[in-house]
C-alpha cells in the first residue's frame, strides 16, 4: 500500500463510484441487501481522526466513520449514509476491548464476532457509547410499536456473555426487520444512481419503449448535455410538476369551500324534506324509535301541524306487522285520511316539495327580466 494515500481523507460519494471487491448480504423476508464493502468491513478505515480517552486514561483514536457519532442524528447526509452502511469504522485487531469494560464487566467484545455478523454489527468507541451496535437499526432508526428500544439501536450492547443469544433476538425482532427493509430501500436508490439511473430515466427509456420516435431520436442524436436528461432538468421538472399540482390543489380547495358554504345553507331546509319521507313505513321500521321521534319533531317544529306528534306514534305502531314494501306515497294517503288528519297533510306537503329547485329559480329570474 502506498504510504501517502494512508493518511488522505477519502472523498464520502467517491466511493458511491468505486467498483467493490466484495459484499456480504442479509436475508429478510426473502429480500438481500448487500453491504457491499472492499474490506468486508473487518479493517479500521482510514478516515478522520479524534483524540479520545478511555475509562483507564489511555489516549485511542476514533474515528468520523464511528457508528456512536450518529445515534439519535436526523438527516445524515445520504452519500454518508450509504457509506456507514458499507464500510463503517471498525476497530482492528489489536485494540483493546477489555480496557471499554465497564466495571463489574469481565467478558469483553471479540474481534472475530465482526466476520460472524460484519452485515450488521458495528463497533463504537466513543466515550459514553462504547459497546456493539447494529447500523442498519441505528442509521434506520425502526418506529416503536412494542417494547422498550435497548441494546444494539439507542444505546450499546455490552452483555457480552449473552452475544450470541441476544444478537439472535434481535436479528428476528420486528424493528431490525423494519429498518432492513428501508435499508434495502435505501441501497436500491444508492445503487441505482451509480449507472446514472433512476426513476426518471426508467420513464424515459419507458417512453421509448412505447413507440414515442421524438424522444428516441433526441437520446440518438445528442450526447452529453444536449440530451436534457441531467439531475438539474430533472429538479426543474419536479419544481413545475410541484406548481401546477399546487395550483390543481388549491383550486380544488376553492372549489371544496364554495361547496361547503352551499351545503350549509340549504343544510337546515334540507333537514326537514329529508325527514318528510320517514313517514313512509318502509323507512321508519328500519329506524330506531329515538331517530323516528327526531325526525318528526323535526316537521312539527317547522311546519306546525296540529297533532302531528300524537298521531305519529299511532302511524308507527299500525305499520309494525304490516307488509308496506311495495306501498308508494299515494297509497298512504288512502291510508291516512279518515283516522290520522296531520299525517295526512305531512304527506300531502311531501308530495308537493319539488325534486329540484330549479323552477322556483326560473321563475324569480323570469320576474326580474319582467320588472327590470
């Protein structure tokens, strides 16, 4: 290795570019998501450097790839982020994990644990967090449905004596198989943008696909930026994309307000034709006798019939044992017109109401042509 590119700080999405040597995978659910990492994620990264102290004094090196500098951290930057779940920082084989022990503690952290479980297990050694962690559920943190977050997600893990058994729960548990599912998410983006793909270039090539020669013929005939098919057309098509959806919401919105106000003002009118038709008997035997009782202290409050109320529990209980499907409302009237007087004029305005508005309209618009 050449000594004068030991020191250099990698660029983080040059690496995005870089073809990879090796990967390890992890199944969830019948879906692989590859970490791939050109060290297998078992060497110290060569990154940025801190001073640090451990709990006995001793001076040790962390690093800006250390997986405890972004516990709770929204936002990481996405080029980091994919470069955290490839190749994170990674103690080698000569440090001291016994001098991280809390005290009470004998069983320390063992390097080889990394080949076993270098897919998901990260090491940190920062003051306060030193201790194993899980990146995929640190850097996708799960939602909290059930329990209590503990070990390898908000804090370290340093029961080292049941790794083993408590690295098995945790790999079956609901939150790691949430966060790999949006890692894998994640990664599928990240790699697509290596070959310059996407999902705008997928519609694109789509459009092609189908028959549109226009399109075909531009990606033919041009190259380079003459192509407009550059990270910069694409954000100035989602910007006009994003302002006319604004300007077809907010008319909508307009439109969904004029509604409203029509709706509240023929709202109480409304309310009493509606309960006109629960005088017919197929309706209110369907009705609970509370909703039966509103609806016609509803007409009697608006109309004032005389003896409406009395008469309307009579109507209710003479239909109970009736067969009234296939009785239209003038049938009622036969019905109504010796023994229940009030239900008969209720009805009688039922069958006068309108079935628009749209004549009364007409003729208040005749007469202020005629009087003007």
């Amino acid at each position: 290795m050449d000594i004068r590119h030991f020191f250099k700080k990698p660029k983080l999405c040059d690496s995005i570019n870089e073809a990879s040597t090796g990967s390890t995978s992890v199944e969830i659910n019948n879906s692989t998501v590859n970490m791939e990492s050109s060290e297998l994620c078992v060497v110290e990264s060569a990154s940025v450097t801190m001073n640090t102290k451990n709990n006995r004094g001793h001076i040790i090196l962390t690093y800006e790839k250390d997986i405890g500098n972004y516990l709770n951290v929204e936002n990481i930057d996405d080029c980091l982020k994919h470069e955290l779940l490839r190749n994170p920082w990674v103690p080698n084989t000569t440090y001291d994990f016994k001098s991280d022990l809390k005290s009470g503690k004998t069983r320390a952290f063992r390097h080889q644990w990394f080949h076993e479980n270098g897919s998901w297990l990260t090491y940190s050694a920062l003051e306060g967090v030193k201790g194993a962690f899980c990146r995929i559920c640190v850097l996708f943190k799960p939602s909290i449905h059930r329990g209590v977050q503990g070990g390898f997600i908000i804090k370290p893990f340093t029961n080292y004596k049941d790794f083993h058994v408590s690295a098995k729960i945790h790999l079956s548990s609901n939150w790691h198989t949430e966060s790999m599912s949006r890692a894998k998410d994640f990664m599928d983006i990240m790699n697509g943008k290596k070959s310059d793909s996407g999902v705008f270039h997928d519609l694109l090539n789509f459009r092609i696909e189908s028959g549109d020669e226009i399109l075909k013929d531009h990606f033919l005939t041009n190259v380079g930026n003459a192509k407009y098919s550059s990270h910069r057309t694409q954000n100035e098509l989602i910007t006009l994309c994003g302002k006319i959806l604004k300007e077809e919401i907010v008319c909508e919105a307009n439109a969904d307000s004029i509604i409203q106000c029509i709706k509240e003002r023929f709202e109480k009118s409304n309310s009493v034709a509606f309960s006109l038709q629960h005088l017919h008997p197929a309706l209110f035997i369907k009705m609970k006798k509370q909703e039966y009782t509103d609806s016609i202290t509803n007409i009697y409050n608006f109309y004032k019939i005389e003896n409406l109320l009395a008469e309307s529990e009579s109507w209710y209980s003479l239909w109970q044992k009736k067969d009234c499907q296939s009785i239209d409302i003038i049938d009622l009237l036969e019905h109504s017109k010796i023994f229940f007087p009030s239900i008969t004029i209720a009805l009688e305005i039922f069958l006068s109401l309108p079935a628009t508005s749209c004549a009364a309209e007409r003729s208040f618009s005749t007469l202020r042509r005629v009087k003007t």
